[in-house]
C-alpha cells in the first residue's frame, strides 16, 4: 500500500473511532459529521456509512438513514 494510501485508511479509521466515541458520549452531530469526514476519505469503505446510519436511526431520521445505506 502506498504511503498515502496509508496515510488516508489511517485518517479514515481515526474519524470512524472518533465518531463512535462522539456517539458514545451522545454528541450526535459531532459524530456525524467525523463520519462525513470518513466517508469524503473512502467511498467505498461501508464502516463510516453504517455507524451514521445509526446516528441517523438514534436520531429518528429514518430517511436519511435509509438514505445513506
């Protein structure tokens, strides 16, 4: 992999695990937007889709959950 593929999938995994812990802690749309931030990162990657689909299911935004998958 090359160094700023690295560099991406790391910052990626760093906004994923700060959005968890933001949710954790009822911050909801801190979380969200770290998601956000991942999924600009990697389009790709579906962890950073489903964890603000949760976000989006706390919040009772169905749509949007929905949406997002």
């Amino acid at each position: 992999m090359s160094s700023t593929k690295q560099l991406n999938q790391d910052l990626y995994d760093t906004y994923v695990k700060e959005g968890i812990k933001k949710a954790n802690k009822l911050a909801y749309r801190e979380a969200e937007n770290d998601f956000l931030e991942a999924i600009a990162l990697d389009k790709k990657n579906q962890t950073a889709y489903i964890n603000l689909s949760n976000i989006y299911l706390i919040q009772r935004k169905i749509n949007n959950s929905v949406k997002i998958l």
